[in-house]
C-alpha cells in the first residue's frame, strides 16, 4: 500500500463481501493482524483497517513474511451505534482474538432495566435495534474495542496497489 490516506469512497467496493461479522469470523481470524485505523463518520458508518496476516488462512489467500506486503483488510459497518475502547495503553497494535455475536432480546431487556426512567433512552436507543450485533478485537496486550453494529458489513480486502483481492467463500472455515 503506497499511502494508507486512502479515499474510501474511491475503493473497488463493488468486490467488497457483504456479509456479517459473526459470518466472516466463523471462517476467517484476526489473529496476528496490525490495527491501521479506525475511522467513524456522523452518519454512522465506520471503517476499521486492518493488515490482515493471511498466514491463518491455509493457502486461501496470498501470504508474506513481512507485515508491509500484507493485503489491507477494510471492514465497512454500515451502522456503527457505538465504539468502546479500553485499555491502559493502546500501543499494542496486534490482534489477539476477534469475535461477534448477535445481542439476543433477553440482553436488550436487562440493559433497558437498568435505567431508572427514559431519560437516558436517547443515547441507548440503538439497543431497540432489531438486528444489533456485537464486535469485539482485542490486542495481545489486553486493550479491546467492542462494537455495537447493524448486522451488515462490507469487507474489502486489497493489495499493496490497492486493487481487490477476492475473498474465497464457499468451503472456507476456520481452523
């Protein structure tokens, strides 16, 4: 990748995989892939840019030593309703483990629960979502993102010249 000041909205995203986190997660890992960026935009879609290290992948796609030629991974969350980061320090840009799930409506109702009347409804309004789905990365030394999201997701992932590399599918799970 030339220069990750990338212009997303000039990104192949017609090769992207539409699918969902907890989807692509069953087939694919994280693991050892370097954070890029994290970006939010006020319409609610965000991106999170990853150098994914495909060594995980058993041959499914392209592979090198070095961090630098890894593909880009962009993860496009067409409704970001909110992004928690802990930890002390993030200077671990290392993925440990990722994984999602769908917040079930048991979960909605012990949340909603805790609040002590409606004033505090607008900023959690996102948990009368239908489809809220919950996204979490964690570094290998200890901080962690968790991502409350819509069900949908773009995954594009790119070469170092940007163009797309296809993401195989079928057949394909995790180890």
């Amino acid at each position: 990748m030339k220069d990750l000041s990338l212009k997303l909205d000039s990104l192949p995203w017609d090769n992207a995989r539409i699918t969902t986190m907890a989807e692509f997660l069953e087939r694919y890992t994280l693991h050892d892939s370097c954070w890029v960026r994290f970006l939010a935009d006020p319409d609610g879609t965000a991106e999170v840019l990853l150098k994914w290290d495909t060594h995980w992948t058993d041959g499914q796609l392209p592979y090198s030593t070095e961090t630098k030629n890894w593909p880009l991974l962009i993860i496009m969350f067409e409704k970001l309703y909110q992004a928690c980061f802990n930890g002390e320090d993030m200077v671990w840009n290392t993925v440990g483990t990722a994984f999602s799930n769908v917040i079930t409506d048991q979960q909605k109702e012990s949340w909603l629960a805790l609040l002590p009347d409606e004033t505090g409804l607008p900023h959690l309004r996102f948990v009368l979502e239908d489809s809220l789905h919950h996204t979490v990365i964690e570094d290998v030394g200890g901080g962690r993102v968790d991502l409350f999201h819509s069900a949908q997701v773009r995954i594009l992932c790119l070469d170092e010249v940007e163009n797309a590399i296809d993401i195989p599918w079928e057949g394909v799970a995790k180890n």
